[in-house]
C-alpha cells in the first residue's frame, strides 16, 4: 500500500512542493519500501530513532528532523541531517551551530511558529523570532542557515480555521523575508500540512508537506508533541 499511497500524493501536489515522508515510529522495512517507490525525504522526530534508520538505510536519503530537539541529543543527527525544521529558540539554534562547526557543515533550519490555539505547541511568536534574528550572538553562527519557517494547525476538524492559520504562518514568511532574508533565496521554505490537512496547506503556499499516516497508515502509539 506504501507505494500506491505516495502515488496518489504525489499526483496531487504541485511542483515545488516537497513531499516530507514521516516515517516516525515506522520500521525501518517501511521506509526501504517508500525508497524503493522513488522517495527520498523522510522526516523523523525523535533523534536516536533518526540515527538508527540513517545507519540501515540507503545513505542518499535526505533526513528532516521535524520534532521537538533537545540539546543533548544534537549530536545524533548533525553529521547528516538535511534540514532541522523544529528550531524554536536562541539556545537551541547557537546549540545546532555548536555541533554543525564540529562536523565542518552548514545546517539549514528553520524557524518553527507558535500558529496553533492549543497551548502544548512548540514554536516561537513573531517577536520572538525578531529578537532571535536581531541578536548579536545570532550574527556569529556561520554554521546554521535559515531556510524559511514551520508550524502545525491546530487538531481540529473546523477547516476555515486551520486554513487561517496557514494564511498566519505564510504572512510571518513574508514579514521575516522583507525585514531579514530579502537577499537571501534560500530563505524559501514554507512547512506546513500534514496527513489531514495538506491539500489546503498547499494552497496557502506550502513549500514542504509532511506526511505520515496518509502514506504509512495510523501508527500505534502517539509521540510526544503529536496529536
Ligand atoms: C507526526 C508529524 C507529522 C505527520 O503527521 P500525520 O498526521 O501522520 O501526517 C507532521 N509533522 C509533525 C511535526 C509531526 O510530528
């Protein structure tokens, strides 16, 4: 089912848009299947199961890291993580540098929003990201790069609502590409929409959806930061 599932997504995306595999809490023999049907991005949210299916699995898989990171398990995924799309503080971006200069690598990042009603979501406000990118000690991080922003809707099934908080997260897109990142194109990404709600994510301008279950089939358990 794996195969005609991503099928059936991918002929419903534009161009342009990337179609993040979340294999979280899947074997590794699932995810051998979506490589075998062509795909290559996959995302994952816990960093020591991210080392493991980067170890047994084909290296030319581009890993996204999607959850929340804590500091002291950086190290898992900095020698070969594509991109970090969960950074929600000064601390933990100065710590994904820390470790990136280690390995002699530039990781891209990007800046995951608060856009949720519900009060458990991770990510920062608009000026909070300000401060972030105004601060001094952001200036000197050569070994991170800001690719664009990220956010999760809120678990509800009132449609209007999640579609008004994607519209939210591609206006912070906007206002941080004009204030900061105007001369930067790699400052490009949108990530937003999951299994549920892609489709309308698209529309409002996603760059990267990221999808588990419409390609993987429910998982049996919930993962911290999940719904
Ligand atoms: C689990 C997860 C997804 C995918 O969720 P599905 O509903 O299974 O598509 C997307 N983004 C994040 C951050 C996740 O943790």
């Amino acid at each position: 089912m794996i195969k005609e599932n991503l099928e059936k997504i991918r002929t419903t995306l534009p161009s342009g848009v990337t179609l993040v595999a979340v294999s979280k809490t899947k074997p590794v023999s699932d995810v051998q299947e979506a490589y075998d049907a062509g795909q290559r991005v996959f995302g994952e949210n816990h960093a020591l199961e991210m080392r493991d299916k980067h170890e047994a699995l084909p290296k030319d898989i581009q890993w996204h890291f999607i959850g929340h990171l804590q500091t002291n398990k950086i190290k898992y995924i900095i020698p070969y993580v594509t991109l970090i799309h969960s950074i929600d503080s000064a601390n933990l971006l100065e710590a994904v540098n820390k470790e990136a200069k280690k390995h002699d690598r530039v990781v891209d990042c990007l800046l995951q929003f608060h856009i949720a009603q519900e009060e458990t979501k991770f990510g920062l406000d608009l000026d909070e990201a300000r401060q972030l990118l105004d601060s001094e000690a952001f200036k000197q991080l050569e070994n991170v790069r800001i690719c664009g922003v990220m956010g999760m809707a809120t678990f509800t099934d009132d449609m209007t609502q999640v579609r008004r908080e994607f519209q939210h997260l591609h206006a912070l897109f906007d206002t941080l590409k004009s204030e900061y990142f105007a001369d930067q194109p790699s400052f490009k990404e949108i990530s937003m929409g999951m299994s549920d709600d892609y489709p309308i994510a698209v529309e409002e301008g996603a760059t990267l959806v990221r999808v588990g279950s419409k390609i993987f089939g429910a998982r049996n358990y919930q993962v911290n930061g999940e719904h």
